[in-house]
C-alpha cells in the first residue's frame, strides 16, 4: 500500500492493476537515478570532479 502511495505521489497517477511490487520498486529506483544523473549534469565540471573524488 505504501509503495502504490510513493508511486501516485510520483507520477500523479496509481499503477495499473499488474503493477508487482518489485515492479513499483524499479520503477521508483529508475526515477531517482535519472534524478541524480539530471542533478549531475547541472553541475559545473569542477563540482562534479569534487564528487567523484569525495565518494572515492
């Protein structure tokens, strides 16, 4: 029930009826990994140099 609520609050819109929860856990994951590679891309160079170094 939580995870179709995370889905709606998303995409502003339920799953359809065949929708897993595996299915509803990707989806989500997929959604904040292209949030995090929009994030990067906004970032000037040296920014994103920074971070690749720090997570080393």
């Amino acid at each position: 029930m939580d995870l179709k609520k995370m889905y709606a609050a998303v995409y502003k819109t339920n799953p359809t009826s065949n929708y897993t929860k595996e299915r509803i856990i990707g989806v989500l994951r997929n959604r904040m990994h292209t949030m995090k590679r929009a994030e990067s891309f906004g970032l000037s160079v040296e920014e994103r140099n920074k971070r690749t170094v720090n997570s080393l």
